[in-house]
C-alpha cells in the first residue's frame, strides 16, 4: 500500500510540473474599449462638431503553441467594434450653408471587423513579456446613421 501511494504521489507531481509548460494552451478573451476614430476632415470642421465619448468591445478566442518555457507563438481570433458618435448645433454663421441658426445632428458609426493576429510571445510564465507580429483585419460591416434637427422642426433621419 505504501508502495501505491509513493507512486501515485509521485505521478500527481509528475502531471503538475507537465501542466505548468504545456504545448499547447487556448483560452477566450474580451472586454470593453473606447474608439476615436480620428480623421481630419472631421477634426478641421469648426467648434460646431463635438466627438462623443464612445464605448464598445471585442470578443474573441486565442491558441498558443509553446517551444520552451520562454518561447511561443499564438494565433487570436478576435471579433472587435469600433464605433464614434459626433453631435453639434450650427450658429448663426453657418446660415449661408443653408443649414440655418439652432439647427443641430447626430452622427454615429459602427464599424465591425474580424481581426486576426499571429504573433510571437517571448517572456517567462507570470512575468512581463512581449508579443511582436503582424495583424490582420477584415471589416465585416459598417453602418453610419445621421439626424439632423431644423431649429424650428422634428429630426430627418
């Protein structure tokens, strides 16, 4: 009996030390993000055009193939949203644009896309480490949706 346990004992520290450096990991991972999508078209425009704060996420999957104790490379798939939201009012200076004093918009963009990143992981386990490689990414959809709101009237979609 003595015997048995010594050797079960024994097995158990066997597959422990195994686990901390296996070949192969997966995993999932997520979370929010802000987004500014930053262009100067937009930025050039006067104070009548404000960048809203905006929130969104990803979601996704990732495998890693371990070399060493130090070394891997991990392949993610990664369904992320970019979105920015733009308001503003137009003054009395913007009347000869037609657009006319008071009046005012929202703009908002969502954009979807599948990102997927190969990249080379080298650094000790529960330390600091750094991943370098390429990403790609596919834009799976995009909407943009804009109200504008005459002074005097209800809003055209």
């Amino acid at each position: 009996m003595k015997k048995v346990l010594i050797i079960l004992i024994a097995t158990l520290i066997s597959f422990n030390a195994n686990a901390q450096y296996a070949l192969w990991h997966a995993g999932l991972l997520g979370g929010p993000s802000s987004t500014w999508l930053l262009n100067s078209n937009v930025s050039n425009i006067p104070s009548e055009m404000n960048y809203k704060s905006t929130i969104a996420g990803c979601f996704g999957a990732s495998i890693s193939r371990n070399f060493s104790e130090k070394i891997a490379i991990r392949l993610e798939l990664i369904y992320s949203m970019h979105n920015q939201s733009y308001d503003g009012t137009f003054s009395s200076v913007d009347v000869p644009y037609g657009f006319g004093n008071g009046a005012s918009y929202t703009d908002e963009m969502k954009l979807n896309y599948l990102d997927i990143p190969i990249l080379f992981h080298l650094g000790k386990p529960n330390s600091p480490f750094l991943e370098v490689g390429p990403q790609f990414g596919f834009l799976m959809s995009a909407k943009q949706d804009h109200t504008y709101t005459p002074a005097s009237g209800s809003a055209i979609t």
